[in-house]
C-alpha cells in the first residue's frame, strides 16, 4: 500500500495528498513526510522551516506571498476544519490568477502541496482549528506582500455561510489592506 497518493488539480504543480494512515482502538499513526517517499511522487523541494497556528472561527489569513523568496509549502490541519486556498502568480502559467481551494479537517487528513508562485490563504470554518505547514523557503518580514482576499478579479468562493456571513469574518489589520492581483507588481 503506497503511503501517500498524489492527486492532481486543475492547476499544474498544485497537488493534493492523501496519506495513509494506521488506525485501531489506540487512536491512529500517520507519517506525514517522507523525503524519499514525496519524492517518488515529484516533490523535489528541501523544506527549511515548520509553522504551526491556531485561530478562532472566522479567522481569514491571506492570502500571503513572499516576492523575492517565494516559498513552496506543505500545508495541512491538525484540529478542525478549514477551507484553504491557493492562488497562481506564475506569470507564464495559463491559470495565471486562478485559484483552487480545498477543504482541510483533522479528519481527512489531507495535505495540500502549493509551489513556488503562489499567494496562500485559508478561512478556520470550526470552532478553532491548527494549521501546520512546512516551507522550503525561510520568512522574510521584508519580503510579504498579499493580495485582498475578496479580489473580484480572482472570485474566490470562500464558504462564508459556514462561518454566519461575512460580518463574521476576522482579518488581521494587515490583510484588510492588500491589494488587488491587477495591482500587484
């Protein structure tokens, strides 16, 4: 039995991975990386540094880009359920602006590949939920940039019925005020 499964996207390099996991009356193991293993399935990138954030219901992070220091990132949820998005930048890609969004939950156990030329972002629709990523690239603070989450030229269809409206939405100062992809240097 393979211990990961790559499913691909309707965006090139965005990848979905399904893990394998041991359950019985213990609870469950799952090995969430394997370089050798993830390799086989394409994914090359040397991840450098491991995040790991909790936020409240509501909660929208992003949707966050590093310009010089673009970073792959290996993302997935440990404690509730959110809905997680990425955005393609590439340039001289054909979904250039296009995104995909998946939902995330402790219990399908998902991960969620995002290369290099991405902006990133998810919205927490439990209670609380932790989020753990890792990046192949480390933060630069001087480096971040974003784009607003509710971009019309993009259209995200974030579930926000889930979370009672948008008036229940929480953004952080800094993510109130990104602009839009058009205006993104």
């Amino acid at each position: 039995m393979e211990r990961f499964i790559k499913k691909e996207t309707n965006i090139e390099g965005l990848l979905v991975i399904e893990n394998h996991s041991f359950e019985d009356q213990r609870g469950f193991f799952m090995e969430t990386y394997n370089k050798r293993e993830f390799e086989k399935l394409g994914i090359l990138n040397d991840f450098v540094q491991d995040n790991h954030s909790k936020s409240s219901k509501g909660v929208l992070r992003g949707l966050h880009f590093q310009k010089n220091y673009s970073q792959a990132k290996l993302v997935r949820v440990i404690k509730g359920k959110v809905y997680d998005v990425a955005v393609d930048l590439r340039k001289d890609s054909k979904t250039y602006g296009k995104y995909y969004g998946i939902e995330l939950t402790e219990s399908n156990k998902l991960q969620f590949f995002i290369p290099k030329g991405f902006a990133h972002g998810f919205m927490v629709l439990s209670d609380t939920a932790e989020f753990v990523y890792k990046c192949d690239e480390f933060y630069h603070p001087e480096d971040e940039s974003g784009i607003i989450w509710n971009d019309e030229n993009i259209n995200i269809k974030w579930p926000l019925e889930e979370i009672g409206g948008e008036s229940q939405l929480i953004l952080s100062s800094k993510d109130k005020m990104w602009k839009k992809i058009n205006d993104i240097s």
